[in-house]
C-alpha cells in the first residue's frame, strides 16, 4: 500500500494521476521564475495535473568553481515566496546543510535531499523533524534497495510525508544509465515515486568545466517510467535551454511540454487504469 501524500492541489501514491515536478534547474531571475511558473500554472490547468514548481537557490554541486549556483538562500526563497504566494504552486527546492533547514521549511512545501546527499544522516533527520514532506534523490552510487536506510532516519523521527526519486545510476565515466526496475523497487517500500527525467539525461562532467546532457531522451524514458506505474515526474525546463545559466543540456524548452504530458498522461491513464 503507497502512503498518499497530499500537497496542494497534488496527490502523490496510490492510483492518483500523475503529478508534475518542473522549473528550471535554478533561479536565474525573479521575472523568469515567475514567467516560467505562470506558463506552467496554466498549462497543469488545460491538463487537468497537480503541480509542484521547482527551482534551485543555490546548486552546491556544481561542476566548476565557476559554475553558476543560484542567487542563495535568502534571496531565492523570497522568491519562492511570491511564486506561493501569488500564483499559489506549491515549491520545492534542495537543502545542502543542517543550517538550512529551518529557514528553507518556512516557504518550502517539499525540502529537497540532493542525491549526492542522500546518506547525510543529520541532514535527513532534520528535514524530518520539521514535518514537511521530504523527496530524496537517490544517489548516483546507490543501489534501489540502499533507499529503506533513508527512509529509516527520516521516519525515525515520526515524519512519514517521503518521496523517493529515481535519477539515473553512475554508467561509467561521464554517464548515467536508468535501471527501470529501481522504480518498481523503491515503491514496494510503500512511498510514492517519482522519475527525475532531465537529470537521468545528464553527463556529469561531460563538458569539461560543466555537465552536458541528452535532452532527446527525456520523451523516451519519461514515457517508459510512466508505463511502470510512478505517482510522479521531475523534468527541469527552461524558455531557451540553450541559454540556461544551469544545466542547459538537459533541460526542455517549453513550448513543447504540451504535447509530450499529453502522450505521457494517456500512458498514466492506463497503467494505472483508469
């Protein structure tokens, strides 16, 4: 049985439709956050979804000294803030420290475990005993089964609001390879499951100074991850990915998030048959 987690207007596990996680990899500006949510806030209405908007104030994990991160805490969680506030979409964004924790759970309605932190235990349990809800990204370097020790520290402080979120495993050098029975596995723990498509997609380093990434991939294995019955979808997206001051190469542009949600929420429909 998937423990149904509620946020918004969204409704993660059981047999409820699928629930788009989306943004940009980080926040760039305040007038493109809020253009990027608003076409997203409209385009989750014409479709009928639940959504949760997403945007780094500060990637940690960059490439490159020189890699752009974010605005920072403060000034990206104000801008979260308006994001919630006056277009009503619940966020979520990463936590990187025990220290931020408290202020992020403030604005946040989901707080973010990066995957490359998905086995700090303070950070875990911190995000835990605030009782908002939780996604992990599963690490790079963990095998599906490696989430239930997650799982453990966060429940072990009463708190069982918990997404778990698959991302693509570490394929040799540069690479990521996406093992579809790891989303089949995670949710027999009993928690809702979520595809991280765009990062799935992505060359850790593959660019030298800067990951690179196979945006023409993300259509193929968001519909084959849907097919397996997941309770959501993460894809970060973007005006001009091209452009993107962060993880350009993976990322969707948006004018064709239509109809590729279209195709993915007929495959949901089925697999979940309804």
């Amino acid at each position: 049985m998937i423990n149904e987690i509620a946020v918004g207007n969204a409704v993660f596990g059981g047999d409820q439709p699928l629930v788009l996680i989306a943004g940009p990899c980080a926040i760039e500006s305040e007038a493109q956050t809020l253009r990027i949510a608003g076409f997203l806030k409209d385009l989750a209405a014409e479709l009928g979804i639940g959504l949760i908007f997403k945007a780094s104030y500060d990637k940690a994990n960059r490439t490159s000294v020189s890699s752009y991160r974010g605005p920072g805490m403060e000034e990206g969680l104000r801008i979260l803030g308006i994001v919630r506030s006056e277009l009503g979409l619940p966020v979520i964004s990463d936590v990187h420290d025990v220290s931020q924790v408290a202020p992020a759970a403030e604005v946040l309605d989901i707080l973010q475990i990066p995957a490359f932190l998905s086995r700090q235990t303070d950070l875990l349990v911190a995000a835990g005993e605030t009782g908002k809800v939780v996604n992990v990204k599963k690490g790079q370097f963990l095998a599906p089964w490696d989430m239930k020790n997650a799982i453990g520290k966060i429940t072990s402080t009463g708190n069982r609001n918990i997404l778990l979120t698959e991302r693509g495993a570490s394929f040799g050098y540069n690479n990521l390879v996406t093992d579809m029975r790891s989303l089949i596995i995670m949710r027999e723990m009993g928690y809702p499951v979520i595809f991280d498509a765009t990062h799935s997609v992505q060359l850790p380093g593959g660019a030298g100074s800067a990951s690179a990434g196979q945006r023409q991939y993300v259509d193929a294995l968001s519909r084959a991850a849907v097919a397996t019955g997941i309770d959501g979808l993460f894809w970060e997206v973007h005006e001009d990915p091209d452009q993107a001051l962060c993880d350009g190469p993976n990322s969707l542009p948006l004018e064709g998030l239509k109809a590729l949600l279209q195709k993915i929420l007929a495959i949901d429909a089925i697999a979940k048959g309804r």
